[in-house]
C-alpha cells in the first residue's frame, strides 16, 4: 500500500507539471504501477475520437502493446497528441491490461465568413485570418483573428473599426465563424509636430517623413495613415537624413501619437535632439592584411577631409573597398570604419581599417513572406548565394535593391546560426505590397504639340506573375492627339542585370494645316555600369504618315491652299517616311529622391544613327543636364541649374535633312514661346522650320509656398532661360530661309510645381526679355512638369 501510495503521489505532480507545459487539462494515471518499475498493456483502447482515425491516436502515443513504457513514454505520448493541434483535450489512463486513450477533438472550421466590410474585400481578410476551412477551431484562434482584423483595419486608417466574433454551431462538431465588421470613420492626422529641431524647419522634415498630415486630397494619396510601423520607418528616415548632412549625434527623443477621440484624429508629436554639426577630418586607410597597398585604395574612398559629414559617403566608401578586396581575392575581409570625433572644433577624423575577417559562410538563404514575388526575383538582388563567403556589406546593399524594387512593404534580412559553427543561415521577411495600377486621368496643356485637353488612362504591373517583369498598356486621346503603348521590360535579361524590353507605340497628331501619323516600335537593352551610370542601346523602326486637313488638300490650280512653307509640302507629298535607327545613351544619376529632388545631379547623353534601311538618314547628338542643390535646409530652397544642347546632320549622297527631322523648341528648351516659335523661318510663309542646332541653359529656385499644407506637395519656382536654336538643311531651293544664324533668346518668370495624385502639373508664366522679330510668344504654360 505504501509503495501504491508513493506512486499515486509521483503521478500526480507529473500530471501537475504537464498541465503547466501544454495547453489544455492533461491528466495522466497508471494504477497500481510502482514507480520503479515499467508497466506492460495488451491492448490500447481510444475514446471519444470523432473525426481522427483510432489507428493513428495510437500511432501518436509511440506505445506498442506487449512492451513495456515507463511514466515518461505517457508523458510524451500526451505531449505528441496535443503537438498535432486535433485534441482540446487528453486523457491516458491504464486500466487492468488495457491503455485508455480518452481525447476530445477541437471543433472543425466549416466557414469563415465576413460582414459589413466594404474598404477591405474578402480576400485580403481571408489571408490575415489563421482561421480555415476545414481546420481546427479554437477560442484563442478566433480572438487572434478579430485582433488581426482591426490591425488590417488600422492600416487603413481606420482605428476606430470593431470586429465581433461569432461561432455557429453546425452539430457535428463542425462550426461558421463569423467576424462582423463596423468598418467606422477614417482616423485621420491632424498635425506632425517636430521638438527639438533647430537647423531644419518642421516643413522640411516634414517632407522627410514618409507619414503626411491630412489634406483634402488624402483620401487619394493615403499618406495620412498612422501607423507605429511607419512610424519607426520615419524615424529611421530622419535618422538618415541627418547623418547625410553632417549631424552625427542626432538622435529621435520620441516619436508620438496621440488620438483624440472625440474627433477621431491624430497628433504626433516627434521629438528630437540635432547635435553639433560636423565636418571630416583626416581620412585614411589602415589594413592588417599582408600585400594590401592602401595608397592604392584612396581613389575608392568618397570622403574628404574638409567635407560636411556624411554617413552615406561612409557606407559607398565602405562598399568600394569591401567589392575591391573581393576582387584582389580576400573574400572574408572586412572594412570597418573607426571615427574619431573631435567635439571642440566639430570634426571626425576616419580611419578605414581593413581585417581578415572571420572565415563564415553562407547556408542558405530563407525567404519568407512572398506569396506572389518568385524566390529568384529576390535572389538575385544578392551578389552573394549559398557556398559564398558571408559579408554584412553585401546583404546590405541587397536590401536597398528589395527595397529599392517597390514590390514590398518592409524587408528584413537576419541571419540565425548555421548547421555548423562556421556557417549562417540568412532569413529574409517581406511583406509584399500590390504592384498593379488603373489609372484614369484628365488634363489641359496649353503648349507642346499636343495643346488643349486630354483623357489618358493606363493598365501597369510592375511584378508580372511574380516575376519581377514590368508591363504597360496606355492610352491616350485629345484634342490634336491619340496616343497607343505597349510596353514591358524584363530587369534581368539571360539572368545577368541587363533590362531588357520593347515598346510599341501610334502616335497621331492634328497641326493647324496638316495631321501625321506615327506607327512603329522601339527594342531596348540597358546596362548599369556603376550604381550611379547606366547605358542603354535602343533600335527603333517607325512609318511616319503626313497629310493635309481637309480645308488644306491641294485643289486644281491651287496647290497650296493654306500657303505653307513648300518644305512641309515636300515632308508631305513624299509622305510615308519609314525611319530605322539605333541610339546610345549614357546616363548618370546621383539624384536624391527622384519625386522630391534636393540634391544630385541627373545627365543624358544620347547618340542616334538613322539609316539602317529607311528613308531618313542622320547623325543626331543631344545631351541635357540637370544639377540639384539644397540653398537653404532651414527654409527648403532649392537651387536647380540647368544644361543642355543637340545637333543633327545628314549624311550620304542626299544629305539633306526632312523638315520633320530637325529639332523644333519647346518648353524644355525656353519658357515664354509657343511650341516651334523660335529659330529658323521660311521668309515667304513666317513657318518656323526647326534647327540643326540648339544650346540651352536655364536656372530655377524652388521653394514651399506659405501657408499652404507641405503634405499638399506645391511648390513654387522663379526661374530665368536662355536658348538659341539654329542652322537649317532642308535643302529646298524654292524655300527662303530665313532667321538662321545664331541668336539667343532669354527669359524670366515663375511658376507653381504640384505633386499631385495624377502626376508632376506644372504652371509657368515666363516673360521674353530677349527675342526676335519673327519669334511667336506664349507667356503663359501648364501641363505635365518633366523634371528630367
């Protein structure tokens, strides 16, 4: 009895303990078993099993009748049964030769169902949800689940939306789970409120932030979304900005929001602390390596002594050398930078120290999270892959690529330790985000040779089946004009960085006294030579068709109704003209945001060779430029300058140029003149005919206008051009040209510039200060704004 009694007792801080570890009631008893010895079953029997096969309760267990099991082979019989998720409840229990199994299965998920949501559509809550059909249901499941539900909620802006569960009870042991939703009122942000910032205004760090007070327009840019999320991300965007411009002690005190309820609205209060701004002080390299020479290294390093500080220049120096030393065979070094501030006179000296690292290799790489994107899309942003070297740098810039692809919300990489000691596994989270687009749009331009209204609506998907492919349909109608495209592009051509693609296009433009037609379609390849440089090579083959307007065709004995210069006569009457041709471009871009530029430099330099087969046969050159530079942090002006220049000759034994192919003005060119109001003439019909050759140059400060929102994304702009376009080839004896020496023209005027939903607008008012006789003024200009 006493050895039966010391059992019971030891059974029961068992089952005590196991109702601790698992969830659920375990209880576990063995009777009449001493403690000391193993007991021995002929039969297992299983209880209250519904829908889960008895064989397979039994196979669960691990017990095998006839053998003998100890209290630790029930104890882990228990733990294994409820690790499958079937059981609410277990229950092994030894009576005479027999095991009882007794279980309680959790009930089955027939439906889950959704009610009252409108913003969010089944779907994408079916994806938030755990709950399924056909499995398991529990309690604490469906709690989850509302709770997911208002995070998706809140996302949207929609704090204030409740989720109430519901389970019906099919019999069966089966059930409908059923979220109601009350979606409520946008919650909305009423203002951003920077503490602590000295150097930068609240309106300039409020373009930093990727999170915008509410406006009247949010409702279409969804930039008013509070979210603690995007709320550390703007953190860290503040971080960077400030490291970038010399301040590296700034750091974020507290980022805040507040809810007011009674108006369902936001305040975020972020408070920060600048710091002393510095400068770099000496610059060097140091390496442990053997062999390395480092004067040979200082060309890779992009800071400089006397420069502003700026962590961006530390990290492209650090990558410069890490790819260097990879290079020169030392995969495991590592480039570490060692700061040396210098707090009275606000200067840190860097030092570059080269390693041998550790030698630690990559496993694997673990991609999580992509439902839609293909896992090869986002290897091969990686310069690195399984068997390589690890090194932090590398997975860094990859990163930057993921993110950089816009296909994501958020990407995380981590790294868990390896199989073996000298080996790491890197993870890498997304949260993927849509990559189609519909847009439908209206605009007015009143210059360019599309004057007037217009209606333009187009199909984009930046992530074609998951395959990283970009894909475009657009159409366009007018007044003068009806545009078709076509386009898709696939980043990475035969698996190398190579963008390869085409566009087909028709473009149909309506002149006062004539129409032209333009069918024909474009293949390109480009190539990045630098992270800043990229060439792209382009062959394109089009028919271009030109005819007169009804009240223009030529009738018998008037040949020319309209009087018109007889070179567009001649582009006409030898109407169509099929041109192939292949260009060369080289362009480098530093630009900082390309949507919001303050700083970088963005140039374009183009060569075309018309002739391979065709009629148009010509050398073209053009090239443009445009260099950004912050005038003032504090007030948010910027400097923008300006410069650009093309010249075309023909060639062969008919080295005459078309009329149609000469270069024509217009707004990117000067401001202040009407489209084609500037450069050579015919003297008898004052039909301005284009130019050979054209050098431009224009300077622009930009700066927010007052009073209105920063998060309405209007800016305005005084600006001052200058351009001449001249030299003419037509080679028609019948036409006096006229006006075709070098003469420049210049302007000065000012102009509002709108991010709006539908696109970059623009408005400009410019007034010619310098000008010709002959010359057609347009002071005043809206439409899209192309920056680059």
């Amino acid at each position: 009895m006493k050895a039966v009694s010391n059992f019971l007792g030891a059974a029961s801080a068992i089952a005590l303990s196991a109702a601790v570890a698992v969830p659920g009631a375990i209880v576990v008893q063995l009777a009449a078993v001493p403690a000391a010895y193993a007991a021995v079953v002929s039969s297992i029997e299983v209880r209250g099993n519904q829908r889960v096969e008895a064989d397979t309760i039994r196979s669960q267990t691990g017990i095998t009748p006839g053998r003998s099991f100890s209290n630790a082979d029930v104890d882990e019989a228990v733990k294994r049964l409820f690790a499958t998720g079937l059981f609410s409840d277990v229950r092994i229990n030894q009576v005479g030769s027999t095991l009882v199994v007794q279980v309680s299965e959790y009930r089955v998920v027939n439906q889950v169902l959704f009610q009252g949501n409108k913003k969010i559509k089944d779907a994408a809550l079916t994806g938030a949800v755990q709950l399924k059909p056909r499995g398991t249901f529990t309690d604490a499941a469906m709690e989850a689940d509302a709770e997911a539900i208002r995070d998706a909620y809140r996302r949207i802006g929609r704090d204030d939306a409740t989720v109430t569960p519901q389970v019906i009870d099919l019999g069966d042991n089966r059930v409908n789970v059923v979220y109601t939703v009350q979606e409520g009122d946008r919650t909305k942000i009423a203002a951003i409120n920077f503490v602590g910032n000295n150097a930068f205004g609240d309106r300039r760090l409020s373009d930093v932030i990727a999170t915008k007070r509410s406006t009247f327009l949010s409702f279409l840019l969804r930039d008013d979304i509070y979210d603690e999320q995007r709320l550390r991300a703007d953190e860290e965007l503040l971080r960077r900005f400030y490291y970038n411009r010399g301040y590296a002690d700034f750091q974020v005190i507290s980022a805040i929001g507040e809810l007011d309820e009674a108006s369902n609205q936001y305040t975020i209060t972020i408070t920060v602390e600048e710091g002393a701004r510095y400068t770099f002080g000496d610059i060097s390299i140091d390496s442990t390596i053997p062999d390395v020479d480092t004067t040979k290294l200082q060309s890779l390093v992009t800071t400089h002594s006397g420069d502003g500080y700026s962590a961006k220049n530390v990290e492209d120096s650090i990558i410069a050398l890490t790819e260097q030393m990879a290079g020169q065979g030392y995969a495991f070094a590592q480039v570490t930078p060692r700061g040396d501030r210098n707090f009275e006179n606000h200067t840190i000296a860097v030092t570059y120290a080269i390693d041998q690292g550790p030698r630690t290799y990559i496993e694997r790489i673990e991609i999580r999270g992509n439902a839609r994107t293909r896992d090869f899309v986002i290897r091969r942003e990686f310069d690195v892959s399984e068997g390589d070297a690890f090194n932090q740098v590398l997975i860094q810039r990859a990163k930057r690529r993921l993110e950089k692809l816009n296909f994501f919300e958020r990407v995380d990489i981590s790294t868990v330790p390896g199989s073996e000691p000298d080996q790491v596994v890197l993870v890498v989270d997304l949260v993927e985000k849509s990559t189609g687009e519909l847009s439908i749009g209206a605009g007015y331009t009143t210059g360019g040779q599309t004057p007037g209204p217009s209606v333009e609506g187009s199909i984009t998907e930046r992530n074609f089946l998951g395959r990283g492919q970009f894909i475009r349909f657009a159409a366009g109608v007018g007044r003068r004009s009806r545009d078709f495209t076509f386009s898709f592009t696939e980043p990475y051509f035969l698996g190398r960085r190579i963008a390869a693609g085409f566009d087909i296009f028709r473009q149909t433009r309506t002149y006062d006294d004539y129409q032209s037609e333009t069918t024909g379609a474009t293949v390109r390849f480009g190539l990045p030579i630098t992270e800043a440089l990229t060439t792209q090579t382009a062959y394109t083959f089009a028919q271009e068709k030109y005819e007169f307007r009804d009240n223009c065709d030529p009738e018998d004995g008037d040949p020319n109704p309209c009087d018109v210069s007889e070179a567009i006569v001649d582009g006409i009457d030898n109407s169509p003209w099929n041109k192939s041709s292949i260009s060369q471009s080289l362009i480098y871009n530093t630009i900082d945001d390309m949507k919001n530029p303050h700083s970088g430099i963005y140039a374009n330099l183009t060569a075309e060779f018309a002739g391979i087969g065709g009629d148009a046969k010509y050398i073209k050159l053009t090239g443009r430029g445009s260099y950004y530079k912050t005038l003032s942090e504090e007030y948010d002006i910027v400097g923008l300058a300006v410069v650009g220049g093309g010249y075309i000759t023909g060639y062969g034994s008919e080295s005459d140029l078309r009329i149609f192919d000469h270069f024509q003005a217009n707004d990117r060119m000067i401001r202040g003149f009407e489209y084609n109001g500037i450069g050579p003439y015919d003297a008898d019909t004052d039909d301005h005919l284009g130019g050979t050759t054209y050098f431009n140059a224009s300077v622009e400060a930009q700066f927010p206008v007052p009073v209105i929102p920063e998060s309405f994304g209007l800016r305005g702009a005084v600006f001052a051009d200058a351009a001449t376009l001249y030299g003419n080839d037509i080679g028609n004896d019948d036409v006096e040209v006229a006006g075709s020496s070098m003469k420049w023209r210049a302007s000065v005027g000012a102009g509002l510039i709108w991010a709006s939903p539908f696109g970059p607008l623009r408005v400009d008012y410019a007034l010619p200060v310098v000008k010709e006789d002959n010359d057609q003024e347009q002071n005043f200009n809206f439409g899209i704004s192309t920056r680059f």
